[in-house]
C-alpha cells in the first residue's frame, strides 16, 4: 500500500522559512504525483503545489507561487515544499497526497489525491 508521511511542520515567525517533506513509500510504479494540500481552522482544504513523477511537472497555486518552491529527491522517494517568507495566512495544517496515474502535476492537484499522509502543523505567528 502506498504510504505517505509529512514532516518539518512547525512554528516560525513572519517572514520565516520552513521545509516541509513528504516521504512516499509502496508505489509501484512511476506513473504517480505527490501534492501538498492545506487546511487553515474554518477553511476549506486548498491545493498549494504538486509534483508529477510520471513527467516531472510542477505546479505551485498563485496564493503561494514565488515563495513555495516544491521538489523531489527520487532516490530518497521524498518530495519537498520550501516555503519563504511566511505569513500568518500561511498558518495551517498541511498534508501530502498521491494520485496514481499518469497526470500532469496540475491536473492530479486539481482531480484530488488517492492517498493521504498525516498532517504537519505550520503556525506562522506576527
């Protein structure tokens, strides 16, 4: 079964750093893409970014685009959001998915995850 375990959540203040890792396990085949999802308190879940290991795309949402980079490390099956210059607005749980198949990293944000890994608090205070 394929498993997913998100890590590097934690508490910064404005203007801070954080990475965000996602360790991915029982695919297989290559024909997956892993996305990190976020779900402020009283907010509805929201698709951050998403990377395609079937044809290495990426996609990163607007409201984060030029402050969350994501990547992956295919011999270490991790992938990783580094997030820049938080905000409070960013404070939430955050959570890594996997769709199967063969999507572009978009497409697989935007159709949804197969799988979830447990979130990781990011609570980015003023």
């Amino acid at each position: 079964d394929v498993q997913l375990q998100a890590s590097g959540g934690g508490l910064v203040q404005a203007g801070g750093s954080l990475r965000l890792s996602c360790a991915a396990s029982g695919f297989t085949s290559t024909y997956y893409a892993i996305g990190w999802y976020r779900q402020a308190p009283g907010k509805e879940r929201e698709g951050v970014s998403c990377i395609s290991r079937s044809d290495g795309s990426t996609y990163v949402a607007d409201s984060v685009k030029g402050r969350f980079t994501i990547s992956s490390d295919n011999a270490k099956s991790t992938v990783y959001l580094q997030m820049n210059d938080l905000n409070p607005e960013d404070t939430a749980v955050y959570y890594c998915g996997a769709r199967l198949g063969n999507h572009e990293a978009a497409r697989a944000l935007f159709y949804g995850m197969d799988y979830w890994g447990k979130g990781t608090q990011v609570t980015v205070s003023s």
